[in-house]
C-alpha cells in the first residue's frame, strides 16, 4: 500500500492556522491524486516547540505534535471515512517511554498509528517485551517500521542481507 507522507519541518507553527492551512493544501494535492493512505512524520525535527505562542498552548513537545497529527487525521478522515493514517513522532526508536512518548500517547487520537523503529534507529533485535513496553507509553500497538535497509548512517555500506531479529510473535 503506497502511503503519502509530509514531514512539516523546522519551521512549523503549530499553533498557527496559516500553516496547518499549508500542510492540508500539500495533503490535498495528493488526496487528488487518488491517494487515501497518509502519514505525517515529525521525527528527526529537534524542538518543536520555537515559538513563544506554540510554547503558550502546549505543556510539551509530545502534546503538540499530538495536536497536529490530530487536526490531519480529522480534516482527511472528514473527506473520507476510510483513508488511513499513521503518524512517526519524534521518539520512534526507544523502547523505554519517555515523557514525550506517554504525553503523545495520552493526546495522540487512538486510531492513529504510531511508527517505531525498535529500541534503536536501526535495530538488530526487536524483542516482544520491548514492543509491550512502548506500547504502554503510547498506548496502542506499536507500527513496527523498520528503517533496515537504510544506511544514511554509514554511507559506505550497502546493505543486502536478509532482516533477522524479528520474532514471528513480532505482529
């Protein structure tokens, strides 16, 4: 199933209507395409919180980006009621949850699924107990995306082996 994913940036207001506006106007473009499957990734942004008004509305980063991932499940999920959506938040490669990851859990709308790379960016093992552990902090299941075979860590590797280190309980 192909997926259209937007990563906002660095400069996201998140408590601004103006660039929400923005956001939808890049999801709609492909919403006119065909495309039903969605994804907003905000991993790999530091900070989200840069503006005094986003830090006025918001306890954390964890509740802001639960409030955006919000605001584009509802305005694709009013448009059609069957899209899917799935959200990559900043902690996806933890295993222990952390206070941005039980702050998301707790904002985040429980359709919404949340990616995890595993107890690292690019894990060799993803053990079950590890996979319960975030999910508590989340509170939902896991969406186990693996980032094997990415190798924007060590450019001068190529990676072309099979994925081990995944249980078949895994799923």
């Amino acid at each position: 199933t192909f997926s259209f994913a937007m990563n906002p940036g660095l400069s996201i207001k998140y408590s601004d209507d103006s660039d929400f506006t923005i956001l939808m106007h890049k999801y709609q473009q492909a919403w006119d395409l065909g495309i039903r499957n969605f994804s907003l990734q905000i991993d790999d942004i530091g900070n989200a919180i840069r503006y005094p008004e986003d830090a006025a509305k918001f306890k954390n980063q964890g509740e802001a980006h639960a409030y955006l991932a919000n605001r584009v499940y509802r305005a694709l999920k009013e448009k059609d009621p069957e899209m899917t959506f799935s959200m990559c938040g900043m902690m996806y490669y933890i295993a222990q949850p952390d206070e941005y990851t039980y702050s998301l859990g707790e904002k985040l709308d429980p359709e919404i699924s949340c990616m995890w790379t595993g107890g690292d960016v690019v894990d060799n093992y993803i053990s079950i107990d590890e996979a319960y552990l975030y999910a508590s902090g989340i509170r939902r299941k896991p969406f186990v995306t693996d980032n094997y075979p990415v190798n924007d860590f060590a450019t001068t590797r190529l990676f072309m082996g099979p994925l081990v280190g995944r249980p078949n309980d895994l799923v």
